[in-house]
C-alpha cells in the first residue's frame, strides 16, 4: 500500500466512536439489549452454545443448517452434542424450503437459520414451517444487529437467536444472546485481560489507519513490538474473537467491562442510517458493473457489508489492498462434512470513503480485463 495516505476498514474501528457519539446509553433500550432473556458473551458462537440447552432439544437431535456457513457455528452445534444435516439456500441467499421439507425425518429438532449481512430471511414463512414440523428456530443474526424485517426485530421470533456485536460495532469483542424460553443458567467469567487489551489495541491501530494518522500508527506498532518481546508475550496464547477456527477456550467467557462500557459511546440510530446510507451510495455507484446478490435494501435493514461477486477473488482482493481499500473473502470454505454438491453450489459466494470504495473496485474491475 505504498503512498495511500489511508485505509479504508472492512470492520468498525475505534474512529467510528467521534463519528458516532452517544452519552445517553441508548443501546439499552433498542433490541436484543432490550430484551428480558438477553445475555452478554465473548463472541456470537459463545451465545449459540450456552443459548441451546434452553431450547430443550433431544440428546444427539439433528440440526438443519444452511450449506452456506462459516463453519464454527456447525463446530459449535457439533460440541453441544447434535447432528447436523446441511440445507440449501439459493443465489439470493433465502431459504430454500423446498430442499428443507426434502430433509426432514424423526431426528430433526431444529431449524438452524442464518440473516446474511443484514438481510432478513422471510421470517413469516420460516416460523410457520417451524410450527407445522414442531421444530425449534435458532436465528443466527452475527451478521445483522439492529437490522428488522419490516418493524420485525430479527431474532425476536426464534426460540433462539445469537448476535456479533463487535462486527458492527468498534468494539473488542462482544456477543449476545437471546433465549424466548429462559434465561441461560450458566454465569460465564468477564474476558481475559490480556485478550480485551490486545483486541482494543488493535481498534486502536486500524483507527489510526483509517484517519490518516499513519505515521503515528506506524511508531505504535513499533513501540508494541518491543514491549511484546520484552515481556515475552505470546499473542497466540491468548483468546481472540472472530475468523473461522474454532476455539473452545472462548466458551467460558462474557464480554469484559470495556466492551459494555463502550456500547454507551455509539447511538444505534445513527449507526443504521449511516449503514444505509452507506450501502445505497455503494450499491448505486457499483450497479452494472458486477454481480450483487440483494439488488434492494428492504426498509428496516441494517446492512454489514455490499457483497459482490466476482472472478479471482484473492487477486481482486489483493489489488484492492493496495489501493488502500480493506475487503473480506467472508466464509471461503464450507464445514468439511457439508456433502460436496452443496458445498460446490456456493463455492462462488465465498465474498466519507464510499466513493474510495466504489473507485477502487471500478478501478480493479477494469484493470483485470
């Protein structure tokens, strides 16, 4: 990135927190915070494990789950003790209920369902199917906090619905839960010390990337080097929230004192309508040029990203990097036992600075022709 005064982040950073100012906590009155089961986690599949035995499922039950996934929520399910047996979705990224029904059988106690990037999936028809089944809805909204389906909160209709707090939020970590039937009995341990210090700093360099401040990001890296190799600290050793490995360490543990305290900095009024804002002026200038799965932003949406498809994704990646410009080649592999036909199906899917943005990609797009 040689020459680029500054960097445009994928994820919020802790420059985000003098764009959205708040002292007035309104975050605890606007859902899942609101919400009388809720519970603070370390991270989104935190709150998956710890929520499900509030759903009352039969030992070693099968879980429907999308083909397209991550992959640590399936590792999570598979360490709550349940099968799982993989669902399509189609190339707008909505349940396909046709292929659901085809896989129901006696073992079936769940219905695993996935909000991509805010993106809400038909919820009516899928509570509907959950009820004429007697199945249990499990709402993974990591992807899509404070977004609604028409003046329907997401995961305010499941049995069960988990929540990434710190992917749409510049916090270090952070995940919620929310549970209709009760409340999680398990009390979980406030995050480590070390973990909390090492995600707000990295907040911290990504802030000052993103600003401009380069230089002076560039000397606290520096300054963090030495003082790592002074101590000896082995930053591996230490929990992370976020990417695709799973970790069972993160299971004991709530989010720390920071993560909450900082939740009274942001307004999540503002955080959505800059979000949509955002994402229209994105999509307006990109439309034409390359593949997007949502071609409208339902009313009530909360977007996390524009997903794009495009060809040579790590070469289109690459050349947007240099340009400054961060990307994320969001659940590149599926779980190793989602059937290969599924798994191949969605292969392809793998994928004040918005007009940066939209340059950069025009830019890229024209240059791999």
């Amino acid at each position: 990135m040689n020459g680029v005064d500054s960097v445009v982040s994928v994820y919020p950073t802790a420059a985000h927190f003098w764009r959205l100012p708040s002292w007035s906590a309104k975050w605890r009155a606007c859902f899942p915070f609101s919400a009388r089961s809720g519970m603070w986690t370390f991270s989104g599949r935190v709150a998956l494990y710890h929520g499900l035995p509030s759903l009352g499922l039969p030992e070693h039950s099968t879980i429907l789950v999308p083909a397209y996934h991550q992959g640590v929520e399936v590792d999570t399910l598979l360490a709550a003790g349940h099968h799982v047996r993989y669902y399509r979705v189609d190339e707008r990224l909505r349940v396909d209920l046709e292929d659901l029904e085809r896989r129901l059988d006696r073992t079936v106690s769940a219905l695993y369902v996935i909000h991509y990037f805010g993106f809400p999936q038909p919820l009516a028809t899928i509570w509907r199917f959950c009820e004429a089944y007697r199945l249990r809805l499990v709402e993974d909204c990591a992807l899509s906090l404070f977004s609604r389906d028409g003046k329907t909160w997401l995961g305010s209709i499941g049995d069960l619905a988990l929540f990434s707090v710190y992917k749409t939020l510049p916090l270090p970590h952070g995940g919620f839960l929310v549970a209709k039937n009760a409340r999680p009995a398990t009390r979980l341990r406030p995050a480590p010390s070390p973990s909390t210090f090492a995600q707000a700093l990295d907040l911290l360099h990504q802030g000052l990337r993103a600003s401009g401040w380069m230089d002076l990001e560039r000397c606290l890296a520096r300054a963090s080097r030495r003082v790592t190799r002074r101590i000896q600290w082995d930053r591996s050793r230490t929990i992370t929230s976020g990417g695709a490995r799973w970790d069972p360490r993160l299971l004991a543990y709530g989010a720390s004192s920071l993560s909450r305290w900082l939740m009274r900095l942001l307004d999540p009024q503002e955080v959505v309508a800059r979000r949509r804002r955002n994402f229209a002026q994105l999509a307006a200038r990109l439309r034409g040029h390359l593949g997007v799965p949502f071609r409208e932003l339902p009313p009530g949406t909360c977007p996390l990203f524009l997903p794009v498809m495009v060809p040579d994704k790590p070469r289109f990646q690459q050349d947007l990097e240099r340009l400054g410009v961060q990307s994320v080649n969001l659940w590149d592999a599926s779980h190793p036992g989602c059937p290969p036909e599924l798994a191949a199906e969605v292969a392809c899917w793998r994928p004040e600075d918005i007009d940066r943005v939209a340059t950069a990609v025009l830019t890229v797009l024209r240059n791999q022709q």
